[in-house]
C-alpha cells in the first residue's frame, strides 16, 4: 500500500481488495463503518489501476520484444556491410543453350 496511512480503514480494505477480492473487502469495509457508495468508489478507481498496470506491463514487454527486433536488425545490417566490403567473390552461371526457334 502506497497511497493510505498505515492502519487507516482505506488502507486496511485495499489490502484486502488485493488479496482476497471485492467481496472480502466490501463485508470488511461496512463492518468498519464505510458507506456502500464510498467502497464502491474505491473498488472502482482500484480496478481501473490494476487494468492498466496490466496494460501497461503488457505494452512494455512487446516495445522490448520490438527494440530487441531491431537492434538484432540493425547488428545484421552492420555484419552485412563489414562482409561487403572484402573483395567480391567470382560467381559463374552455367552456360545455358537456346535453341533458335522455328517458324
């Protein structure tokens, strides 16, 4: 828990929230004297910040993935460019006969 004093009722439901589900969490908060709307509120905001934080870690993964990508890209180009460089190497096609054709 970031964001609550220790100890405090928010806190102690968000825990719970985390932990246990919205359930758990809303028979502890009215047991603790918070009103339906304020838990529902909370429950809310809190469910909004664990979709981002998967959204978030999902999108950062697949930036990496992509970085990584282009990068070996970019090593690739660079070998490609050393390996140009050297003296060019020979290369012979077979002889290939055509047949003149007829009218």
């Amino acid at each position: 828990m970031t964001q609550h004093r220790d100890g405090s009722r928010k806190g102690k439901v968000h825990e719970l929230f985390n932990k246990e589900g919205p359930e758990v969490a809303f028979t502890r908060g009215t047991k603790l004297g918070l009103q339906k709307s304020t838990l529902m509120t909370w429950f809310g905001t809190w469910r909004r910040e664990q979709a981002n934080k998967k959204t978030v870690t999902a999108a950062t993964k697949k930036t990496a993935a992509k970085v990584k990508a282009v990068n070996e890209a970019k090593a690739k180009l660079k070998t490609a460019k050393r390996t140009k460089k050297k003296a060019p190497t020979k290369v012979t096609t077979p002889a290939t006969t055509t047949e003149p054709a007829s009218a």
